[in-house]
C-alpha cells in the first residue's frame, strides 16, 4: 500500500472480500422512508453486482472532547495543538462483507472524488456492475461530475441518499468509531503524528472486522 507521501492521494487496494448477488432491484432512495427498502439485494453469491456506501471524512490534529474518568476534585486537562490542519479521508463500506476501503485526499472536490470512482471501479473490475450510495455534498452533483457517470453508466451506478440524512448511511458509524479510537481526547504532536495513527487504525479494518459488522451491517 502507498503511504503518505506530500501531497499524493492513496490507492483503493484494499484486498477485502465482497458478496455479490445475482439480482438487484433498487428503488428510488429519496421515496423510500428507510434504508431498508433499498437493501433488499439478498441473493446467491455467484452474483457479478456490488453494493457500497461512500463518504468523505475530516480528521484534525485539534482532539475531539469526550468526557472521561478522572480524580475525584480534579479537572482532566487535554493538550492540543490548536489550529485547522487535517486529513480528509474518503471511505466506501461494503455493506455484507463488513470492510472498509480508504482514500486518503488533500480536498473533498469533484476532481478527488471522481478519482476516487476511478480507484473504485479498478479495484472491482471484476464486477458487471457497481452500486454506489452517497450523500448529496455539492462535490457529489458537479457537472464533470455527472459527465463522467453517464460515461461509466454501464459499470457503476450511483444512487443519492435523501437530503440531510445522515442517519442512513452506515459508514457514518464507522466515522464515530474511528474517532472514538483516534482523535476523541487524543493529543497528537505533530500532524504526521494523527495521519500515522489514523493510517493504522484504517489498515485493520482490510478484513471484516467484528466491531464493523455490530456498528454498521445490522441488516
């Protein structure tokens, strides 16, 4: 795997397995009241079709406050860094196989999230088709945006979660986890510092992990 090198972006080569299934029906997801409607995509594993959920995510060297234990009387003190620096992180969870593939990105913008469909698409080349369900972010409905899937049509698809609704993307939770791991009342030194130890709480997650399933593929 390449590692963090300035400014460069990292491969989708995350060696996770995927169940595929032989038969999709997909309703329209902005008329479905829950995500239930649209997992109905249970069939045999001869399949040739994959199913994710993709979204960006910023880690910033500042720590995220928790509360924690401390002393009877006397007032845990966090050190920080201060400032605005992070990683943006773009992540895809591969709802059956409880695995989650990463990107680390320098900007959330259209140019790095068709690069990210690009690395997508090469991982799972094998595929005959590729759904993708992501949030609505303007980097998401840019117009090279649109032209590049109407090219790729035949190979991926990408179905729009409703407006604001967080709530119905699981790799959200997995965002929650790995800041609870990472940056809830952490002090990183330095930012090379919080990309190493995100960089390594992201690799364990290759293979499906116990804690990914009960967080995030609960249907």
């Amino acid at each position: 795997m390449a590692r963090e090198d300035g400014n460069n972006e990292q491969p989708l080569d995350v060696l996770a397995p995927v169940i595929h299934v032989s038969a999709v029906d997909i309703p329209d997801a902005a008329t479905t009241s829950n995500t239930t409607a649209v997992f109905l995509l249970l069939g045999d594993t001869k399949g040739k079709i994959g199913f994710f959920f993709a979204d960006e995510c910023a880690f910033y060297q500042v720590p995220t406050k928790r509360k924690k234990l401390a002393k009877r009387g006397k007032t845990p003190i966090i050190k920080s860094k201060g400032g605005k620096k992070h990683k943006s992180v773009m992540g895809v969870l591969s709802l059956f196989a409880a695995t989650v593939l990463t990107m680390f990105m320098d900007r959330c913008n259209s140019q790095a999230f068709i690069k990210f469909l690009k690395a997508l698409m090469r991982r799972y080349r094998h595929l005959h088709k590729i759904y993708l369900v992501i949030d609505n972010a303007s980097s998401h409905h840019a117009k090279i945006v649109h032209k590049f899937l109407e090219l790729v049509k035949h190979k991926l698809e990408v179905i729009f979660l409703p407006p604001y609704s967080p709530e119905l993307n699981p790799i959200e939770k997995f965002w929650k986890y790995v800041r609870e791991w990472v940056t809830h009342n952490q002090f990183h030194p330095s930012f090379d510092d919080l990309v190493v130890h995100l960089r390594e709480f992201l690799e364990k997650h290759k293979i499906p992990t116990a804690e990914v399933l009960s967080r995030c593929c609960y249907y």
